[in-house]
C-alpha cells in the first residue's frame, strides 16, 4: 500500500513538472519568435524608409545634379571651340 500512494504521489510530481516545463518551453519559443517578429519589423521600417528617402531626396538630387554638369560640360565645350576659333584668328600664318 505504502508503494502506490508513493508511486501515485511521484506521477503527480512528473505531471507538474511536466506542465511546468512545457510551460518554460512555450515561454521560450514566444520569446524567440517576438526577437525574429521585432527583427523582421525592424528590417522592414528600415527598407521601406530607405526607399522612401530613396525616392523623394536623393533621387532628385542626383537627377538635378546630373542635370547641371550636363549644363557645364555643354558650356565648357563651347568656350573651349570658341577660345580655340579665337587662338586661330590670331595665329601667324606660314
């Protein structure tokens, strides 16, 4: 008698201990998938905010400078014709 009211009072230990550690197993699990989900909302914000700058600053920033040293080169390129023209006229001839 005195073994089964033993075996009995450790079977009931074992389903506690169980449940507890079911429990620390559940806990750790949620733990990591809200770690993963934050990472993943993080990595999220920052792609789409880099996007966003992407496209309303830097993209047409870059346009405009672009546009600009286009400007320059064309100016460039005929002061250099007409300076050259000029050295022409005053060359000596042969």
């Amino acid at each position: 008698m005195d073994y089964e009211i033993k075996i009995k009072e450790l079977t009931e230990r074992i389903e506690v201990l169980e449940r507890a550690e079911n429990k620390r197993v559940l806990k750790r699990k949620v733990k990591i998938y809200s770690k993963i989900g934050i990472a993943l909302i993080v990595a999220i914000i920052l792609i789409s905010s880099y996007i966003y700058v992407n496209q309303k600053y830097i993209k047409p920033y870059k346009e405009k400078i672009d546009y600009i040293n286009e400007k320059i080169e064309i100016i460039e390129d005929y002061t250099n014709n007409k300076f050259e023209d000029f050295k022409d006229l005053f060359k000596k001839k042969d």
